[in-house]
C-alpha cells in the first residue's frame, strides 16, 4: 500500500487527542455480521460530527480510520482499498438525524 491516506500507519500521524477521539468515535457504532459499509463513508460521518460539534480532527484520512475501526474492534482488511467493515449502515443515518435534531446541523455531506 503506497498511499498514505490509506494506510492505517497515518492514524499514527494524528495527536494522541485526536486518536481517541476518532477511536471513541468508531465505538460509538454499531457492529453487524458482515462487512458491508466502506470505510469511506465511515471517514465522511467521522468529519461530519467532528465539525458539528467542535471536537476531533477536520480531516481524517481512510487510513486513520481504518485503524481507529481497527482499535475499536472491527473487523475490516487494512490492505483492502476503501475496505469494507462491519459497521451498520444505519449509523450514518442516526448520526445525521441526530446532528439535525440536536444541534440543528444540516450539512452532511
């Protein structure tokens, strides 16, 4: 894997506030059976509600995800481009509403 932005070696790029905050993030989801949701679209809710409520990272790279996924116990390829994990889908959509309806934030991306 050449591309830092996929490797989970960039997490380690983060301040160590940042880490855990990503990785408090990612326990904050749901674990299912199998892997069906891009670690992509997880990296995107992370950024959403990191600038919604002021905390975290602006940006997060896939693979600093991809390790927070993997220090929150799920199960992903860190090899895998865009790997897929076993988050559920409808966390991004609990997130949204949760944005929208708590802080009024709508610019989820």
């Amino acid at each position: 894997m050449s591309n830092l932005n996929q490797s989970t070696k960039d997490f380690y790029n983060y301040s160590e506030l940042d880490q855990s905050q990503m990785i408090d993030f990612c326990r904050s989801l749901t674990p299912t059976k199998a892997r069906r949701t891009s670690t992509y679209s997880v990296k995107h809710w992370a950024e959403n509600v990191f600038r919604a409520v002021g905390t975290g990272p602006s940006y997060v790279s896939t693979g600093a995800i991809k390790e927070a996924l993997l220090k929150a116990g799920f199960d992903l390829n860190p090899e895998e481009f865009n790997a897929r994990v076993n988050v559920s889908e409808r966390d991004g959509r609990r997130w949204k509403k949760h944005l929208q309806e708590q802080l009024g934030w709508d610019q989820w991306l």
